[in-house]
C-alpha cells in the first residue's frame, strides 16, 4: 500500500511509541507499506518536532528528528504535486490531498477532522491509523 501520512501521525508515532500512531511507525520500518511524501512534509515534521518546548516536553533529541527524516527518506517516495488544492478548511493541510494526487496514493492516514471530513477524496480513502493498521 502507497499512503500519505499527516504530520500529526509522524509526531505522534514518535512520542507515542507504544500506541497506534507508534506501530504505523514500525510497520513502515518494516517495510508493510511505502510513505508518499514532498519536500514540504519533510518540512513541516522537522519544524514541529524541533520546536523547543515541543522537545523538552517528550524529550525529541535531534537524532530522533534525523532517524525518522531518514525513514521516511528511505522507505518513501518523493513526489512533486503539479496540482494545487484548496478543498480543505485548513488551508496548511492541503498539501496532504496534493501529494496523494500526486503520487496516485491508496490512502492518506489521518486523525485530523479538517482532512476526514473530505473521505473520500478523488477517490482516496482517508483513514485513522487503527483502519490503516488493519488494512496491511
């Protein structure tokens, strides 16, 4: 399966590494599934990750930022969206809808409400990483 996972999963997979979002995590090092992914993404979970009270609070070091960049660099696949967006009521979450375009992905994995609301999307499924789970 080809998916796109919101920041919000990333994040979450980190700082939760025994939950849900922490086994979505595992299973793209294990290679059950490959993670579309832009420039702005990789961005966007660097930023968020290496926020200074973000870290301090759940104690993200740098090279837990530098490990998952690299998974996802590694289990991924880079796309340039040619499409621009703008269906979502969060306009900084279009770039999840461009890039699964983009990449012709299966799913776009999400726990976010602005994106949920959209199922389905140009015949992408949204789904929650529990349903994501169970469909690998």
């Amino acid at each position: 399966m080809r998916a796109v996972l919101d920041t919000g999963v990333l994040v979450s997979g980190i700082i939760r590494r025994q939950g849900t979002t922490g086994e979505v995590v595992r299973a793209l090092r294990e290679k059950r599934f490959a993670v579309i992914y832009t420039t702005p993404i990789l961005v966007e979970i660097i930023e968020v990750l290496g926020r200074n009270p973000f870290r301090t609070k759940y104690h993200i070091e740098a090279e837990d930022i530098t490990a998952l960049v690299n998974l996802i660099r590694l289990r991924g696949e880079l796309v340039t969206p040619k499409q621009t967006v703008t269906v979502c009521r969060d306009a900084k979450d279009n770039k999840f809808l461009e890039t699964a375009l983009a990449a012709n992905a299966d799913a776009i994995v999400s726990g976010d409400d602005n994106l949920l609301v959209l199922n389905p999307f140009e015949g992408i499924l949204f789904l929650h990483p529990s349903e994501f789970l169970a469909k690998i």
